[in-house]
C-alpha cells in the first residue's frame, strides 16, 4: 500500500436494513500503481476491480481520490473535516496494529496517526538512512575498505585520531616542516587504511586539508547512524526497530500528501531550480526538539526565505538527532560556515551513482548580507563582515524575487522561489546563489525530501 492511501467506506440501506461496505487501496508494485477496490454487502458475494496499471504516481493518486470521492462526495485531501451525505458511504479510518485493525484519527493532510506512530513511508525512510550497505558505500566512496581491513572498522577513537593527525599536519605546513608532513600524512592514510588513492599519499595543501576533514565528518555521521541502529534493535522484529530508531531521533516527521498546496509549492521550487531528472517521492514536515525556542532568537530578521540544504544520505540521521552543526574544523568555500542555495542543482552533486537520496528545505533567517565578489574563495573569513549576518555568493543563475510564493509559520510569511531559474552573462562559482551561514541558531529545518 502507497502511503496511507487506505480506506474502508460503509453505506447503511435505511430501506432493507443492509450494510454495504467498500475498501480503496493505493498498491505500490515499484514500477506500476494500481487502485483496488472491493466491495461487499451481507447477502452478496464480494465484487473485487484492480484499476490500472499507472507508471506515475500522481495520476494514481488522482484516481484514488476520484474513487474516494465518488463514493462519498468528500475529497481525500480533506477527510480529517469529512461530511457524511445522504446516500452516500461514511468513511472508517483503519490503522493496521499488531493485534489487528482498529479505529483511530488520521490528520487530515498527512495520513499520518496523530500519536505520532510513524506510518509507512516514514518507516521504510528510517530503513533508508540507517541501511548498513548505504553507510558502507558512503564509506567505499572515500577510499576505505572496512571488509579488505578489518581492524580499521569505522570508530570514534579512530575518527578523533585522525582529526589530531590533520591538525599536526596543518601545524607543520604553517611552520615549513615537509619531512614532518610527509611522515604524518603517510601515518594518516595507512591508520584509516585507504585503498584508494595509489603512489606517493601527500597532504601538502590547504585544499587537501579540508577534503580529508570532510570525509572524517561523513565517518563521524556514519558511526551515529551505525550507534543509533545498535541502540534501537529489537530482536527479530523490524519493524519495531524501526519504530524505536525514528524515536530515537526525536524528531516529528509528518508526510504530507502530495495534493497539498504546500507539497506542490515545494515540488515546483524543487523542479524549477534542478538540472537532471531527478524527482521527488515524499515530503516530510519535520519539528526537531528545541530548534523553534533558539530560532526565535532572531524573530527580529525580516529578511529570511526557505533554502536547499544538500548533503550525503550517511549524514541523515545525525542531522535529525543533532541538527546542522558547523565544524570549526573544516574551512568552507568562506570560512567556516553551513551553505544553503538558492537552487537545489548545487546539492544534487551528492546523490553520486546512488541516483537517489535525501535533501532538506530549510528556513533560513538571513539577515543583512555581505555580498561576496570575484570568482575564488576567502577561507580565512570566520564570520559575516560586522553588521551583517550571512554572506551570500552569486552563481551563474538567480531566482527573481518576483516569482516568490510565501508558506506561513508561526504568524510570519517566508518567501519560497516558484520561477525558473534565470541564467546571467556573469561567471560564478555556484549555479545559484548560495547563502553562508555562521550561527547555527539562524536556521530551522522545516523538510526533508526524499528523492
């Protein structure tokens, strides 16, 4: 079952005293979807019609909700308000349990059980982010091989030591030490057992510096994921793991459904401001503990809009634990800071071979701008220029502010691009624009997209 397309419908006869009842279901068969239906009556045998197959999700869904409300008069999208009519069948919401079905409210944009047990989708994302083979891949991609090196299995101690050995590294090429650096760099790759990279393993530049400390991050997020799956498996039974990991995050996560205003807001910024074929296939709101008390703290920014924030499938679920969190550490394209663009082409570079991942949206309190000039990078900024509060680069396009939409939260309108995107004569380093944020407290992830 697609989602939570599921209903179970009942029509009473007043005249002979029968009960008619009728169940639509949303199949997802990977490449094909179809719309079931059964329906049924006391004296007679049930009628059964298998409606497809459809090869795009939007048109299934189109016609389940025309199915729904052709027996019922009342959309889908608005079932939580739903208004018997004469004649016509009443909705029963089902929720499938261990101990069978039983009745229970569904928020009426999301499917979603209002006591926050997460649904299906939400259960094969949890999968998604804490699958063993995708963290061993994201670990693959960077030159280890845990299975050819087993006594360099991906560890805290071990991702500490060779942030320590960066730091010796960046030491000695400050002070014109290249025999030290040599032998450190030569102690770093043969501790974490790389394979990839043959000859002679050289950390001579500033530009190596900061790769190898990002790949350390992408250990360090691998490790949580792995941690966290440790910390929630219950024995022969999966799905209650994967129950217990989306409580360990706390995080809310609410799917939203694909005929909302807001998702098809979301979905044309994501078209809009892409470059491949890549799609979306779910949206979830997303509330993590205590981020709404320290975005409050700059209420006072009016200049604030909803960005795209990129990064590798592995990093998910720390980023649902923990948030977004700068590394003093790694030097970024202007110092130390996180980057959201204004154009989700930039962050879909992530997705690699996998063809597939996760990207947040984020609101993004802005503030006063530095506008960064030239093609290039200043590392040595640590901050945003004094009176200002973000440092924003320009890419070779820009979204018009006059193409904006606005999704509320909390009492304020927050700006969301819905045109194309515009190409300029100009050069850039980002296709888009893209915001550099020094204070962590400026950003509140609003949702995450899968992909």
């Amino acid at each position: 079952i697609y989602a939570d397309y599921h209903c179970v419908l009942e029509q009473s006869n007043s005249q002979d005293g029968e009960n008619n009842n009728c169940i639509i279901q949303l199949i997802d068969c990977t490449y094909f979807y179809y719309v079931w239906m059964r329906s049924s009556c006391e004296e007679e045998e049930d009628n059964c019609a298998l409606n497809g197959p459809v090869d795009n999700i939007k048109d299934a869904i189109k016609m389940f909700n025309r199915k729904f409300k052709d027996l019922t008069k009342n959309n889908w999208s608005n079932r939580g308000n739903f208004i018997p009519y004469p004649g016509q069948y009443i909705l029963i919401e089902m929720v499938e349990e261990d101990q069978g079905c039983t009745a229970t409210s569904t928020s009426p944009n999301t499917g979603e059980v209002s006591n926050d047990k997460p649904g299906r989708e939400t259960l094969k994302l949890m999968e998604f982010i804490s699958d063993k083979r995708y963290l061993e891949i994201a670990i693959e991609n960077i030159g280890i091989h845990e299975k050819v090196f087993p006594s360099c299995v991906v560890n805290k101690g071990l991702i500490v030591w060779g942030f320590s050995i960066l730091e010796d590294i960046e030491e000695a090429l400050q002070n014109g030490e290249f025999k030290l650096v040599q032998e450190l760099s030569k102690s770093y790759y043969h501790g974490l057992s790389y394979s990839r990279y043959g000859g002679e393993k050289l950390v001579d530049n500033e530009w190596k510096l900061n790769r190898l400390r990002k790949e350390l991050q992408l250990l360090m997020d691998v490790w949580i994921a792995r941690d966290l799956v440790k910390e929630t498996t219950v024995l022969n039974d999966e799905n209650q793991s994967l129950t217990a990991y989306y409580h360990v995050l706390n995080v809310k996560l609410t799917l939203m459904n694909p005929g909302d205003e807001t998702y098809n807001t979301i979905e044309n910024y994501f078209m809009s401001t892409r470059y491949s074929a890549t799609e979306i296939t779910h949206i979830w709101q997303m509330d993590r503990s205590g981020e709404d008390e320290r975005f409050a703290l700059h209420d006072a920014i009016q200049n604030r809009r909803l960005l795209w924030f990129c990064t590798h499938a592995a990093s998910t679920a720390s980023i649902l634990k923990y948030g977004l969190r700068i590394s003093p550490l790694t030097n970024e394209f202007v110092g130390p800071a996180l980057c959201f663009n204004s154009t989700v082409a930039d962050g879909l570079r992530y997705l690699k071979s996998l063809h597939h991942g996760i990207i947040f949206l984020a609101e993004v309190a802005i503030g006063k701008e530095h506008q960064f000039k030239g093609v290039g990078s200043n590392r040595s900024l640590t901050a945003a220029s004094q009176g200002c509060d973000s440092v924003v680069v320009s890419g070779d396009r820009f979204t018009d502010p006059e193409n904006d939409s606005k999704i509320r939260f909390h009492g304020k309108e927050v700006p969301i691009h819905q045109g194309m995107a515009i190409e300029t004569e100009a050069f850039g380093n980002f296709y888009g624009n893209a915001y550099f944020i020094y204070n962590e407290s400026q950003i509140r992830l609003r949702y995450i997209i899968r992909v």
